[in-house]
C-alpha cells in the first residue's frame, strides 16, 4: 500500500513543537488519524488531539505521561520513537507539503481498497451496487486530499460580502442574466450556487424558457450543459434557433421542407452559435448520478457556466426500494441543488405541476429551490425568490411559435371569459 512516513512523522513533529499554531490548523483541515499509516503515527495524533480537547498543554511530558499511565507507550516505540518522531522536522516550513502528501497517499489506499470492492461487487452484486461503491470512494478520496479551508472567520466574511457590494455597484455581480427583463430586474438574474425551478402543466413552456434563460450565457461565451430526457439534440438546437432568432419552430420542423428564407436565418444563428460551448445529451433513462458525475467531469474540464436539466420528475436511479415518489423526487431537487454549489454556477431544471397547481410527486422540489418561476394562464409567477421579493405575478407569456416568453398584455376577463 502506498505510504509516507517521513511526512506523517514530520507532520506530527511541527505538532509536537509548534502545537500552539497548528493543532487548530490541522483539526480545520480535516487532518484526522485513520490517514495515517504508521501505527505509532496514528496513535501519536490521537493523543494529541485527546490532550488538546482537554485543554492539556502538548508538549513532551504530557504526551509522556498520557501513554505511560495508559501503559500504551510502546505503541508509539518508546521515549526513543517518541524523541525520533518529534525531531523529524527541523522547522514547520513544510507543513503543507508534508500533509499533502499524507492525504493523497491515504486517499490511494481508500481508491485501492475500493477499486478491489468494485471488482467483487460488479462481479456478485451488480453495476449499481458497483457504481454506489465507486462514487463513495471517489468522494472520500475528493475530501482526504482537499486542504481548503471550511470555515471564514467575521473579518474574511465580512471582507467578502464587502467585495459583493463593490462587484454590484460596479455592475460586475456574479449573476449571469436570464435575457428576460422583468426577472432580471428582480435581483439581477441567476446566481452561483442557486437551483431555479420552472414548473407549469403539460405543453405550458416551461422548456422553452429554461432554454431561453440558457442563450444568454450561451452568448457569453459560457459552457452550459443541457441534459435533455424528452427531447432529441436536434429539437433542442430547433428550439434554440427559434428562441434566439425569433424564427418560427413550425418553418423549421415543417414536413414540408423548410423555405429558402428559413434555410437563410438558420445560417446566420448557426453562424452565431457554431462556436459556442454548449453540450447536449439526450441519452434515454439519465439517472440523476449520471447527470452529476458528468456535469462534474465537465467542470473539470473548464468552468461550467450552466446547468440545464429537462426536467427533473423524468430522471431516474437512486431509489430505494422502500422509497416512495415523494422520497425519490426529494433526492434528485437535493442533488440538483448541491451540484449547483459544487459546480459554482446556477442550475435550472423543468418541473410539471399536477391538475391542482401543485409541484408533481414531491413539495421538496419547490423547498430546495433557490427560485420557483411557476409558469399560468396569466403570467409567470414567482413563487419563490430565496434572495429577492417573491409572490409577483410577470406579465410574460409564451409566444409558441418562437419558442420564447415576451411581455403579453393580459386583459382581465370578466365572467363570460372575454
């Protein structure tokens, strides 16, 4: 198995002799035991930790003394392999060199180990069973050699929300516009981190404005992925092309063939989009671990800017056999929504709502979204804003044929419906 013991004595020697700096700096990072592969290393930062939650000073006789009267001393060598660990180190100048590489020869260890359990698993139990193992492995192997801090003291929260001040004044907010004026104006438009819900009944749009929400990230030269369970990748581009070029989606769909000006405004969007950075993926049956393992991949690959998600009660995997449809919906609204924070950028996912105007199978699709844009008759209305007012009726509506929402002019009806 892959090990370091030069860098975990050296880690535990900086604790041993500058404990006062860094035993709170390496319980923030996460640095715990089990990464240790050396016995005598890990029992050593056990005590150590033991003696600092009791408010006992760290230094040679107390650690002495904690193993002697627990006749453990022996784990660790002696006073000899006490002495041998603590002068590992002359200074604490690699510090971090030296707990990286801790970390990462632990996280190897977890990977083989999960790799052999992967193998008996696919081979006895199954590829989900197998792909649940893979997954857990390949998060706890993400946390191990993560050494970013988890917590902003007041001042560095404060620094930051004071950088967010500046950024709006200066018109140079992190949120990205969704091209439709009456929601920008709202709170500016789509945030990082934030799970945007359009919900309405059957053939109501609320495709179509999840795309028309993606087109200006799209033009700003942002990756956004879509992922799509109703629709091929041509329909897509097709509606794409409507919204954006304001092009009838009946010329461009027609059986007839499409006519000579058409064919002409499809070049000039193509033309516009050819190098856009978008990816689509219309694979039949997307689990919602399949969704985020690739959007994850992605990010990898370059900063995503958007998440598209069509739509979230068609997604499958992930269900118990003991869960209900309540249950299950419930996972994928709260996986959606920590990939948006993972991802650092918006997500934004279709959602039908039953005959009583409720979200469809599960309310926690509506209680994890950041925003839930409920698409009526009479307007969009915005059921839920997390960061803005909420309870606002939009006077938009969708032009069909353009596969996009502009302002209507609803006029009330009185009772004969005129």
């Amino acid at each position: 198995m892959p090990e370091a013991e030069h860098a975990e004595k050296s880690v535990l020697s900086v604790l041993l002799r500058h404990s006062d700096a860094y035993i709170n700096r390496a319980k923030g990072e996460g640095l715990i035991p089990e990464m240790f592969h050396n016995a005598a290393c890990a029992k050593l930062l056990t005590v150590i930790y033991d003696l600092h939650d009791k408010g006992v000073e760290v230094e040679d006789v107390s650690v002495m003394e904690y193993l002697h009267d627990r006749k453990e001393l022996d784990r660790v060598g002696g006073p000899e392999g006490l002495m041998a660990i603590r002068g590992a180190a002359q200074n604490f100048q690699h510090w971090e060199e030296h707990s990286k590489i801790v970390r990462d020869r632990y996280a190897r260890r977890g990977l083989i180990r999960a790799a052999e359990a992967v193998v008996d698993s696919a081979q006895n139990d199954g590829a989900e069973e197998a792909q649940r193992i893979m997954r857990e492995a390949i998060d706890a192997a993400q946390v191990a050699t993560a050494q970013e801090r988890v917590f902003y003291t007041m001042l560095e929260a404060m620094d930051r929300f004071g950088e967010r001040i500046v950024n709006v004044r200066n018109g140079t907010s992190p949120a990205q516009p969704t091209g439709i004026a009456q929601i920008d104006e709202i709170n500016g438009g789509m945030r990082p981190g934030e799970l945007w819900i359009a919900c309405g009944a059957t053939s109501s749009g609320k495709s179509a404005l999840a795309y028309q929400m993606s087109i200006p990230a799209l033009d700003a030269g942002k990756k956004v992925l879509i992922y799509t369970l109703e629709m091929t990748v041509d329909e897509v581009i097709a509606r794409l092309f409507a919204c954006r070029g304001r092009i009838d989606i009946g010329d461009i769909l027609s059986s007839d063939g499409v006519s000579p000006q058409t064919v002409q405004r499809l070049k000039l969007q193509k033309s516009g989009l050819q190098d856009a950075q978008i990816r689509i993926c219309d694979k039949p049956n997307m689990s919602i671990d399949y969704v985020c393992a690739h959007a994850e991949m992605e990010q990898g690959l370059g900063d995503v800017g958007l998440v598209v998600v069509d739509y979230i009660q068609l997604l499958e995997g992930g269900r118990k056999s003991s869960d209900t449809q309540e249950q299950e919906l419930a996972l994928y609204s709260r996986r959606l929504k920590q990939l948006a924070k993972k991802l650092d950028c918006p997500v934004i996912s279709p959602a039908q709502i039953n005959d009583d105007g409720y979200l469809r199978g599960s309310r926690a699709i509506g209680m994890d979204a950041d925003v839930l844009l409920k698409i009526k008759s009479d307007g969009i209305s915005v059921d839920k804003y997390r960061n803005g007012p909420r309870n606002t009726l939009l006077p938009l509506g969708l032009m069909g044929q353009y596969q996009r929402f502009e302002t209507m002019d609803f006029k009330p009806q009185n009772q004969y419906g005129r």
